[in-house]
C-alpha cells in the first residue's frame, strides 16, 4: 500500500494541466452555456502556470506543492473559480501532514470541500462543484474504512466526482452567475462539477503510477 508524496502530488499537477488543456473547449462550452464561458480558458492557464512554478522550484513536501497551486490559482485564475480551488488547495495544504495514507486522501477531500464552501457559501443541490465534492467524499471515506489503497480511495472518490457532476444536469441552478438562468439553467452539466471531476481523476491516475 504506497503512501502519497511529493512525488505523487507534483504528477497529479502534470496531470491536471494536461487533462484541463485537453478538455478546455468542453469546460468553455458547458461555463458558456449557463456562466461567462471563461472557466475552460481560466483552469487551463492556470494550471500550466502551476507546473512552471513547480518546475522551477521544486517544493520538498506535499503541503509545499499544494501552496503552490492555491497561490498561483488565486493569482492567475479569473472568476469564481480561482478563488475557489485556491482556497481548497490553501485547505488541504494544512492537512498534509504527517502519514498520507488513505485516511488522508478522505481528509483531503474534506478540507478541500471546506475550503469551497468557506469561499463560496453553496452547499449540495445548487448545480455548483460542491455537487461533485460531495459524493466524493463519502465514497473515499467508504473505501478508506474498508482498508482501500490510497490509490483506490483516491480513485473511489474521482468515480463518485463524475457520478456528481452528471447529476447537476437535471439540477436548476441556484448559486452564481448560473443562478440568473432560472430554469434554463436545467439541462447542463456544471462546469465546476466537472472540473472537479478531472483534478481527482488525475490524483487517483497520480496514484495508480506510484502504486
């Protein structure tokens, strides 16, 4: 059961640059659809900054990487969402601590979830990233308890972040710009959701190459 380290948290950065990137013109036409169309763009320059920093100055531990990414997301990232996965990255830096096993990766997740809600005051069902967050916590926690690798706690949790994004389809948005459709807000998947869903997916793919 390989723990996660520096090493596992600078590659979950190259990573998400590269799925971000990859995926930036679906993240601007979902945020186009019920935002200001900026969230594609904004996540993946802001993710390529990140791997610049890190290149250039190596980080000694995972708190260090994560610092990183909060202050350069804070920095360089537009819109609501920079703030917001700065203060999740800022959140889950405090937590890095000590043996990053499986118990951490649900320790993580919450601190990352606390992060957004401290920011962004949303909470489950109002077709924002909280509704990825979320279920992806309880699916870590269950893996965890039930002696799950880090990696395969990590990989739970990305699974449950899809499953979350998906189901804001149907949801009327309630929260941010989205909020101002009303009803024409029901029928698109949430931009932030399914970031969301790409960082984990990369942690947990972080994960599986160490493991």
């Amino acid at each position: 059961m390989t723990n996660l380290d520096v090493e596992w948290a600078k590659d979950w950065m190259r990573r998400a640059s590269a799925i971000l990137t990859e995926h930036r013109m679906e993240l601007i036409d979902l945020d186009r659809a019920i935002g200001d169309g900026d969230h594609g763009e904004n996540m993946s320059r802001g993710f390529a900054v990140v791997v610049t920093r890190l290149d250039e100055a190596p980080p000694e531990d995972v708190a260090g990487v994560f610092k990183v990414v909060a202050q350069t997301l804070m920095a360089k990232v537009g819109g609501a969402s920079g703030p917001l996965y700065g203060t999740a990255f800022m959140r889950a830096a405090k937590s890095a601590e000590g043996e990053l096993d499986s118990a951490w990766v649900v320790t993580l997740c919450e601190a990352a979830l606390d992060g957004i809600v401290t920011r962004g005051k949303a909470t489950t069902g109002e077709k924002t990233m909280v509704d990825a967050w979320t279920p992806a916590i309880e699916a870590a926690r269950a893996a965890a308890e039930a002696g799950k690798s880090p990696a395969e706690t990590l990989r739970a949790a990305a699974d449950a972040a899809a499953d979350g994004a998906e189901k804001t389809v149907p949801m009327k948005a309630t929260k941010g710009r989205a909020s101002y459709l009303g009803e024409r807000s029901i029928g698109h998947k949430d931009p932030g959701s399914t970031s969301t869903s790409y960082l984990l997916a990369t942690a947990a793919d972080a994960a599986e190459a160490a493991a």
